[in-house]
C-alpha cells in the first residue's frame, strides 16, 4: 500500500498544467513561423526558399557543376534530404524540376537531363530516371561560398554546416520570382527580364535617390518567359509602389488566312498563369466548341512543336477578332495574375515595393564584396608574405642549408630560422653561427623555406618571385583601396553586374499595353429549327429542309415536335412547378434516326416528371393556363416568364400538389369567348366550364379552385378547347368533350362515363 501510494505521488508531481488556449496560441504561432521563415516564403537577399537553398548547396558539396556531368536527380534528393532538408523527398523533387523550367524561370538554376515534363502540363519522370547538374547561373550564387561570405549555421542533427543564405551576386528573386502560401499570408513574385532588372540595380547604385518612375525606365514591368502581353501597363506603377496588385495577362495571337475560305486564330504566346498546363487552355477551347459556346468556331487543334502554335479556325464571314474577344473572357486565353512582393528580412515577413527590394539586393552586395575583398587582401598579405620569406631566403640559401645540415631536428631549424636560436646547432665557423643568430623569419615564411624545393634555386624561378611579389603588392594596393573607399567598391559591384547582364541578357518576351476591353458580340445566324422529342425525353434538333423530309410514320415516333428559330430557347415545364430554359443552340443536331441527349441532361434536372414544352418566342406572346393536381387553376401572362436564368418557378404549389397541365394560348384565342375548359379527375369524375370563367394571376400565385374535388381524388387531365371541338387525347385514349357537361368553375363534377372512350 505504501509503496502504491508513493508511485500516486510520483505521478501527480509529474503532471504539468497549463492553460489550454495559451498553450494552442503558442504552438500555433510557432507553426505559423516555421512555415512562414522554414518552407513557403523566400530570402530577400538570395531569392531562395530553404529547400531551393539546400538542393543547390547539396549540389555544390557533389560536385556538379556546369562543367561536369550530370548526376541522378534521387542522389541530389537523398543527399539534400539527409543532410540538410528533413522532408518529404517528392517536395524536394518538386522544388529541383521547377528550377529546371524554362517557361517558369527566367534563368534557370539547374540543368536537367531527361524528361524534366513541359509547358502542356505532363509531368516530370521520376527521379531515379532523371539527371541534373547546376547551371551556370546557380554558380553566380555559389562560387565564393569558400571566401566566408555568408554565416554557415548547424543542420537539423547538427551533424552538417550549411550557408544561412547563399552568397548571391545576382538579383535572383526579381529575375526568376516566386510562389509560395504560407500561414495567413502568401508571396507571388513576377519573374524579370535579367538585363533591364541590373541595369535598374545599377541605376539606384547610381542614384540613391532615383525616383519610382526612373527607375521604370529600366524596369518597366515583369517579363514573363511564356510571353504574352500584359494589358493594363498603367498598374504596374502601383504595383511596383505597394506591393501587390493584380496583372492581367494575355496570350498572344495571329489571325491568318486558312483553307476554304476560312480565317484562323493562331495563339503564339500564352499566359504565365498557365505556364506548365497550356493542355487546359486547349481543352477548354475544345470543351467550348464542344458545348457550341461559340458558333463562330470550326475546329481547335494544338499544332505546338518547339514553338506553340494553337490553331483556332473560325468558320466563313464569321469575325475572327469578335471571336477573340469573347475568347480572351471564357478562357485562360486572358487571365489575372496577383502579385505580393512578400520576402524574409532578419527572420521577418515583410511587404517589399520594387526600390526597396532593389536597395536590400545593394546592400546585401556591399556587404558580400566587403567580405570577399577582405578575404582577398588577407589571403594575398599571406602570400606575400611568403613570396618575400622565400626571396629573402636566396640571399642566404648557402646559411640556410648549413644551418640544415648541422640541425638535429625540423623543430630545431625551424626555431632558427624563426628567432636565431643556434643552440646545439653544428656550424662550419663562428662566422655563420653568427650569422644565423640574426634571422628573423616569420613562422609561414619558415614553413614555406623548409618546403621548398631545390628547383626555385633556378634563376628564372627566383625571377618569378619578384615578379609575384610585385604583382601580389599592387593587388593589395587595389584591394585596400576598394575597401576604403565605397565608390570604388560599388564600381566593382558594377563591373561584374555588368558581365552578368552580358552573359544572361536576353530580349523582352512580355508585351506592356494599355488595352480596352472589348465586348464580345453573339452573331447568330437565325434559322428555322424542329426540336424533336420522343416519349422517353430524348431530344435532337433538325433543320427545316431535314424535317421536311421526315415520313408521316417517322415523325409519329416523336411525342413533341416544337418549331422555333435558332435564336430561340425551348421552354420545359415540369410537375414540379419548374421551368427549364435550354438555348436552341446547345440542342444537340442529329438526324432523324439518331438517338439524341435527355432532356434531363440538356436542363440539367434529374427526377422532375416533364409536362409541356414550347418555345419561349411563342409563350412571350402567349397566355398560359395552368392547372395543378389539386384542382387548382389560373392564367399566366407568357411575359412574365422572361429570365436571363436557366431555371425559375413557373408557379406557387401546395405541399403534395403538383402541376398537370400547361397550355398555351394565342391572343386571339384567349380573347374569344367560345373556349371552354375540360377537366376529369382520377377517379373518373369531368367538369367543363367556359375560360372566361377563369382569373389571370401572376407566376408567383398559386391560383383559385378550378374544381370542387372528392378525398383522395385529383386532377388527371385538362385541356382547353373551343366548343366546336368535340375530341381530344388523352394517355392515347380518345376523350368525348362534347359529353363533359358545362358548368359553373368550382363546381362539383359528374360522372365521366362515356367521356373517355
């Protein structure tokens, strides 16, 4: 028992308490950091998101340069995920085929070898069949790594070292941009033409002060490698002053002549949205055609090789440049691009404009060039030092030599040699042992001495050192110069700016215009159409000169056939109180004895029970009787059904009522007073009564009592005829009307014997 009690004890002064919303507020918030500094955002000075940081170095420790050859892509991905990256090995794959698209960088950063995937959207192989090396312009930000130009921090085990930030000597976040989402923010990075992005970094070296509009003179907005043409050029100036705004992005097109007198669309350049899908925008140009969005197209086809070509052939004296217009809105043909200059600075998300941005990259490079030239005068101070040991030591080599001889140990010359210590030391006369107390030599020039072979005894050898050491003296000269003075160092900065534009420049790809929207005008050629119907809701459209030749026998296998013109929409009214409007256009047009779509598919509905159709022109001008399930009635203006919507409620019904019958009334035949409405009910019960009898309501109503009805019946059939018509049908049966009884509206009915034959 006491032993219990005291593991209770144990266990309770092991337990923590805290509060529950402070420890998921702090947790969260360092979540929030990680991503934000660890994975999405990247480095205002070098561009580069971690994992894009840590392949490049991990290439550099293997040896790939541009060089040399290329090296399976999974030893790049094992290497960087087991040195420096602890995450998935298909994220870092990710991040090394992006940096080896031309269509999404400007300047790629690394060469691949292999199926790296394409512009249409198919993906890379994988990494075991892939290779890759560094380009030459990952090297700008790679090749003074040994210099010490940046800090290298510990790995994720500490077992590694690696640069906190690469030494980059070129403006890579604007040349190449970046994406990425982190936790309530997200960057999107326009990438740049190369020359006009350093000779804009150049300029504010220039000119501290140069103004945003200066400054677009040598940046006048991004340069997308797809092309394209970016249409409000007047917003990138407040895009470049905040931060963030949004492009809008065209693709570029040629219209051409085609065959049989038809005109081609042809799209040469699309937009950077797309970039690594153009499959999509060709599929909806397809899908487009397919659905007969367009009339104007004939056919869409990709005819790209090296070079995209997207051939849209538009069908004869049809306009090609209506077609675009309404092309640029209902597809990627146009799109937008939203731009966040978002980047890390000291460990901080922070939003950038364009100067500000330029101005970090400066100071990053005084810094980096501070540090190399330092590195440089103290690496050519030690050589030198060297250079005049061994000068100094081919005045006195024959001392030299026989303070060697007579030495018993290295340690022992080498203390001569350094501080004049001849104890122990056998000489040939007090004259050298004098001699040899006076040597003052510097421990790397004794190193050096000790080192040195005979060979630099030769007298073009010695000659070559004072020549070396002349030229060590004035490269020191120029560096202590540089570093003392800013100008000089960013005239450095400068020149080698300057060969990096002469080795990256390319011509700008990306249009800047200023372009007004145009509306795309629908052109439809009007025609009288026959929509057929059978009675089991399979729909097809055919011309008129088709339907003339339809047979009495074909045209009885059709259920509903509904004249209308091509313009026109056909109206579907269903029991459930709705209606479907489905433009003549989108009717699919078959012949005859072809099957055709659903009805249901066409209105997209799916257990809706179909009572009438009509084209809409006829029921704009129409009246419309309605009569529903419990005996309920009224008329509809047709006018009051007009609606840009695909589906509407054609009319108000009660819980468990439906809508029976749907019919259609000119004018004139409204206006007449000799038409009279027939109703039986289900269990064979009939009224008739005169239309005029009946009240005009609006959709929205449900209407009056048509008929006084028994429990547990209802309405199944009503039609409104003149008197003089004495049959109509009725679930193929023939119905007598002239046997159902006029009477009053809402009165009770009688026996329908006879009625139905």
């Amino acid at each position: 028992m006491a032993r219990k009690k005291k593991e209770e004890a144990v266990t309770v002064e092991n337990i923590i308490s805290m509060d529950f919303a402070e420890e998921m507020k702090t947790s969260f918030r360092d979540y929030a950091m990680s991503v934000i500094i660890s994975r999405a955002l990247p480095d205002v000075r070098d561009g580069l998101k971690p994992v894009q940081r840590r392949i490049l170095y991990a290439m550099k420790e293997l040896g790939l340069g541009p060089d040399k050859p290329h090296r399976k892509s999974a030893r790049i991905v094992g290497d960087t995920m087991g040195k420096y990256h602890p995450h998935g090995d298909g994220s870092i794959y990710d991040a090394l085929v992006r940096m080896t698209e031309d269509y999404s960088l400007s300047v790629p950063l690394v060469d691949g070898h292999g199926n790296f995937g394409s512009i249409d959207g198919d993906s890379a192989a994988a990494m075991r069949y892939t290779e890759a090396r560094l380009s030459s312009a990952a090297m700008t930000m790679l090749s003074h790594l040994e210099k010490g130009l940046v800090d290298f921090v510990p790995n994720f085990d500490e077992s590694e070292k690696e640069p906190s930030v690469l030494p980059a000597m070129l403006p890579n976040l604007l040349i190449n941009g970046t994406t990425g989402i982190a936790v309530g923010m997200a960057t999107n990075i326009p990438p740049h033409n190369p020359a006009e992005v350093i000779s804009g970094v150049i300029a504010c070296i220039d000119r501290p002060g140069i103004s945003l509009e200066k400054l677009m003179e040598y940046i006048p907005g991004p340069d997308f490698p797809t092309g394209g043409t970016i249409i409000n050029k007047e917003d990138i100036k407040e895009i470049y002053a905040s931060g963030e705004g949004r492009l809008r992005v065209r693709a570029k097109t040629v219209i051409e002549p085609g065959e049989n007198g038809r005109t081609n669309i042809i799209v040469t350049e699309i937009p950077y949205t797309i970039a690594g899908n153009k499959t999509k925008l060709v599929e909806s140009l397809a899908q487009l055609t397919k659905d007969k969005v367009f009339d104007e197209i004939y056919d869409v086809r990709d005819e790209s090789g090296e070079d995209i070509r997207i051939v849209i052939e538009v069908k004869k004296d049809r306009d090609a440049g209506n077609l675009l217009n309404g092309l640029y809105k209902k597809t990627p043909m146009e799109d937008t691009y939203g731009v966040n200059l978002l980047a890390v600075k000291d460990k901080q998300p922070i939003q950038f404009g364009l100067k500000p941005m330029i101005e970090e990259f400066i100071e990053f490079q005084k810094e980096l060039y501070t540090k190399e030239y330092e590195h440089l005068l103290e690496k050519a101070n030690a050589r030198l030092e060297i250079v005049n040991g061994l000068i100094k030591a081919t005045d006195v080599i024959d001392l030299i030599i026989e303070i060697l001889r007579g030495s018993r140990s290295l340690a022992q010359a080498k203390g001569c040699l350094i501080s004049g210590d001849t104890t122990d030391i056998q000489f040939k006369s007090s004259l050298s042992a004098k001699q040899a107390a006076q040597l003052d030599f510097s421990e790397r020039q004794a190193d050096a001495i000790l080192a040195m072979p005979l060979s630099k005894l030769i007298g073009l050898e010695i000659l070559k050192l004072h020549e070396e050491g002349e030229s060590l003296s004035s490269d020191i000269t120029d560096y202590m110069r540089i570093l003392g003075d800013e100008k000089e160092l960013l005239k450095v900065i400068k020149t080698r700016l300057r060969g990096y534009m002469k080795e990256f420049s390319c011509e700008r790809k990306t249009e800047l215009a200023t372009v007004e929207n145009k509306v795309y005008v629908e052109k439809i050629v009007v025609e009288e159409l026959y929509i057929l119907i059978d009675r089991f809701g399979y729909t097809k459209c055919v011309d008129a000169a088709a339907y003339n030749r339809l047979t009495a026998e074909t045209l009885s296998e059709f259920s509903h056939v509904v004249s209308m013109q091509s313009d026109d929409k056909l109206c579907v009214f269903t029991a459930e109180g709705n209606l479907h409007h489905v433009k003549a256009s989108a009717i699919p047009r078959c012949r005859a004895k072809d099957k055709g779509t659903l009805i249901h598919t066409l209105c997209k509905f799916s257990d809706e029970e179909v009572v009438a159709y009509m084209s809409f022109e006829e029921m704009f001008e129409s009246i419309l009787l309605f009569v529903t399930k419990k005996g309920y009635i009224k008329l509809v203006s047709g006018a009051g059904f007009e609606t840009n919507r695909t589906t509407i409620v054609s009319t108000k019904l009660d819980d468990g009522d439906r809508l029976v019958c749907v019919k259609r009334m000119s004018a004139s035949e409204y206006s007449a007073n000799d038409n009279k409405v027939s109703m039986i009910t289900a269990k064979g019960q009939s009224l008739g009564f005169m239309l005029s009898e009946v009240s005009e309501f609006k959709k929205t109503s449900r209407g009056v009592k048509g008929i006084t009805l028994e429990n547990d019946d209802s309405v199944a059939y009503c039609t409104c005829l003149p008197l003089g018509q004495e049959t109509d049908t009725y679930n193929g049966r023939t119905v007598n009307l002239k046997k159902i009884r006029t009477r009053k509206r809402g009165q009770k009915p009688q026996k329908a014997s006879g009625v139905i034959e």
